[in-house]
C-alpha cells in the first residue's frame, strides 16, 4: 500500500474519531478550530499566527500550505489579508471537503483546497507553510528540494514540527513504534535536517524554539502509560498511540516543537 494512500485512510479515519459526540482522545476541538496540530498554551492559533508573521513579512501573495488538514490556516488567512490567496494540499479527500466548506462559507474564492500530494504543487509560490506535516514526507530530502523548486524569488519556507536531540536514536524500539504509528518515514533531527536544506539550496533565515516560547501540554509518564494501555485495549487510532508517546518524549527532553523559515541560498546572502 503506498504512503499517500495509507496517510489518506489515516486521516479519514482521525476525522471519524474528531466526530464523535464522546470523544475522549483530544484535548480540544479541532473541527470548531479546524486545526490537526497540537494546541500551545491552550490557544489553537498559535501556529497559524507564528506563520503567517513570516508570510506576511516575505510579502507573500500567493501561499502553498502543506498538509493543509481542515484548512485551518486558510481560513486565518482570510480573517488577516482577504486578498491572499491560499493553496491548502492534503491528501485526505475528508479533510478537503471540510476546508472547502469552511472557505465557502467565507465567501473567499482566492484560497483552495486540492486533493493533492504537497510533493506535486501545482504553481510557484511566494510562501510554503508546513505545519507538523514534514515527517508525513515518503523522502523528506525530495520534498524540501521539491518546495524549494517552487520558490519564487524572495520566498520562504515556514516549517513549524517536532525537532528530536542528536542524542535520540531512530533505532529506539519507542522511537521506532512512534513513527509507525505516525506513518513517518524518517525522524527528524537539526543534523541531518540542515544538510538535507543545504543540499536543497535552501538557508536557515529563522529557528525559533516554540516550545520554550510557550508551553507544549503533556501528562505525567504514569498517566500516558495508563492511557498507552487503555488505547491498545480499544484498539483506538494509532495517531493517538503516537501522540501519547510524544507527550512522554518531551518529558524527557527528547524533542523540541521548532518553528524554521527558510529561503533559497541567494536570498539569504543578500
């Protein structure tokens, strides 16, 4: 089965749960919020915000969001700068039909939703927006090469994801579980993070530390693995499997929720 395919059935099937009337596996509402990310500091909108400062300030008109989900980013952008115009890609055909909606409620015509792989953008762009949905990459190094071919001059990059320490191992059976769980085909980690931009032409204009900006929710280890134990007993959705070992990577200071804006080398050596 191939990634797009199984990352399409993973989505679809978080929607099902999103839309349960008892709900219990999230924290908050992310179909009001139309957000699939994790809420900092309670806020569902910090991400939306910390991105679009940076595509606001490259002077953006036209935005790439990758891995778009509800349209959630979208649909701030409507509210902040009604003449932008959004192109949100996601390879589940639930989520498009929930951003499609929220956009036309809007009335906004600029921005679309596509049933497409963020590795097939349409058109150039003045900015790519990539919300915790780089690791979702079937080959991280293709993609960033990709995005940055589909630059226009004086663009940005913006990646908002999980950053883990040189000192965490991919091979790590809980590491390993994790990224099962979360279809992820490579962890990222600075090291070879950075040689994969350089490699794509692209710099780092900006690393911010969101996770020490605000404050990232997580529960104590013995209230994670008492929830760990109850998910496998209810056979529940393995993006909540890996959620769950998340919150206890970050308790133990394995990873960090980094915000990059990148740009092609050129550009930064102006």
């Amino acid at each position: 089965m191939s990634t797009e395919h199984l990352l399409r059935e993973f989505y679809n099937q978080m929607y099902r749960v999103h839309t349960q009337l008892d709900n219990a596996y999230d924290l908050g509402d992310h179909l009001h919020h139309l957000t699939v990310h994790k809420h900092l500091d309670q806020d569902p909108l910090i991400q939306f915000r910390e991105a679009y400062r940076w595509v606001d300030q490259a002077g953006a008109r036209l935005v790439a969001d990758a891995g778009c989900g509800y349209g959630g980013f979208a649909v701030f952008v409507a509210r902040q700068a009604p003449t932008l115009s959004v192109d949100g890609y996601t390879l589940s055909d639930v989520q498009r039909a929930v951003a499609r909606q929220a956009l036309a409620r809007l009335h906004q015509s600029k921005s679309r939703a596509l049933l497409q792989s963020y590795d097939r953008l349409q058109r150039q762009y003045d900015a790519i927006v990539a919300i915790e949905s780089l690791g979702h990459s079937a080959n991280v190094a293709a993609t960033l090469h990709h995005w940055a071919s589909h630059l226009r001059p004086g663009g940005v990059v913006v990646i908002i994801d999980e950053l883990f320490r040189p000192e965490v191992s991919p091979t790590n059976p809980e590491i390993q579980q994790f990224m099962r769980s979360l279809h992820f085909s490579l962890l990222l980690q600075q090291a070879p993070l950075e040689a994969m931009l350089h490699a794509a032409g692209l710099s780092v204009l900006a690393w911010v530390l969101l996770s020490e900006r605000y404050h990232v929710h997580t529960r104590s280890d013995e209230e994670c693995d008492r929830l760990l134990h109850a998910y496998h007993l209810d056979a529940v959705h393995q993006g909540y499997i890996g959620g769950m070992l998340l919150e206890k990577f970050y308790n133990r200071g394995w990873v960090d929720y980094v915000l990059l804006v990148l740009t092609p080398h050129r550009a930064a050596s102006r």
